[in-house]
C-alpha cells in the first residue's frame, strides 16, 4: 500500500527566502527519496478568488478586512480535497504560507484572533512547519501571533534565516530526513 504523503508548511515574513527553500525541499524529498513530491502557495492566485486576492495585493483595492480574510481562507478551503487527495495517494506537498498567515495578517490589523482562527478550522493541518524567522526575537514574536495554541499539534521548527541558503536547507533536509518516517506512520491531522 502507498503510505500517505507528508504536509510541509514553511511559514514567515515576506523574502525571509520561503519560496527558495520551499523548491530547495521539493527537490531533496524527490531526489533523496524518489517520492512524488508537490509545491503549493497560498494564497494560489490561479483561481477565481485568487484572482481576486490578486487584485487586491496588487492595487491594494479597498476592502473590508474580515471580507478578504475570508477570502484568503476560502482560497484554502477551495484547494482542501486535492490537498487530501495528494498526501493520500502518497504526495508530498511543500507548501508556502497557509492558515498561520492568514491569522497573523488579519490579527495584526487588530482582529480577534479567535475569529481569525476559527475560520481555518477543519483544514487539513500540517505536519511540520518550517517558520525561518529573520530578525530572532521580534520575527519569533510575529510568529507567535495568537500562536501558543496553534503550535499545539503540528511540530514548529524555528529556523535562522538569517545565514546562507545552503546552510537554512542543509538545516532542514536535516529535519525533514529525522521526522520523516514517523510523521508518515501519523494519520492526516485536522486543524482545531
Ligand atoms: N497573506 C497571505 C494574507 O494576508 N493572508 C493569508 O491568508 C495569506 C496566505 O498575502 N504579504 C498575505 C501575506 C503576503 C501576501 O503572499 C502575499 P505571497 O507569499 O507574497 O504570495
Ligand atoms: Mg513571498
């Protein structure tokens, strides 16, 4: 039988160098282990709420918060089934922000972070999260964002950013190769 496949979340601050570690990861799962191995982004500006999404990145188009938070959520919510068809037909997937992100910017315009949260409740939750944090202390704070709770059931490795792309990667090949087996043998979580 074709075990699961894994739920890798990188989180943090823009150009922390997420993206380059997210295919920097893709590509060692595919080549050291020959698994088929997937990369993700959110928010995935491909669908008709992504374009909207889009839109308002890109022309800062007035909104009102609670409305694009719950369209960066349903921008999740839409990719939940081939989520779980992916990792269940023993896909990895390498994914670049999600439910974290979503509370963290909502939260920081100074909404509740219960609110923020419970939208996100019922998605597939990740199995590990990356957070590479830049500027120690305060990025770990930012992080943190209503976090104690949310750091409860997926693992969080807090990585220095801060230092060559080949030495956050090696640091995370690392992590990633320690935890792969047993996370494999866990059943596909639920955010809470
Ligand atoms: N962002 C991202 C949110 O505000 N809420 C979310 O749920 C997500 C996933 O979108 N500045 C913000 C964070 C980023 C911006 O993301 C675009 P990226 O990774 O630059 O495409
Ligand atoms: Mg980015």
């Amino acid at each position: 039988m074709t075990k699961r496949g894994l739920f890798i979340l990188f989180e943090g601050a823009d150009r922390v160098g997420k993206s380059t570690q997210v295919q920097s990861l893709t590509n060692h799962i595919s080549n050291s282990r020959n698994l088929p191995t997937k990369s993700l982004r959110f928010p995935d500006r491909t669908t008709p709420i992504g374009q909207i999404l889009n839109q308002y990145l890109q022309n800062s188009t007035n909104m009102d918060d609670r409305a694009l938070h719950l369209l960066f959520s349903s921008n999740r919510w839409e990719a939940k089934d081939s989520i779980l068809e992916l990792l269940n037909s023993g896909t990895n997937i390498v994914v670049d922000r999600y439910s974290y992100s979503g509370v963290a910017y909502t939260a920081a315009k100074g909404i509740d972070v219960d609110w923020c949260y419970s939208c996100e409740s019922g998605l597939p939750e990740p199995d590990i999260v990356f957070y590479l944090s830049m500027s120690t202390e305060d990025a770990t704070k930012r992080g943190d964002y209503g976090g104690e709770r949310y750091e409860k059931r997926p693992s969080w490795k807090v990585i220095n950013a801060n230092r060559t792309v080949e030495e956050v990667s090696n640091e995370i090949n690392q992590i990633f190769d320690f935890e792969f087996e047993s996370l494999q043998k866990k059943p596909i979580g639920t955010l809470k």
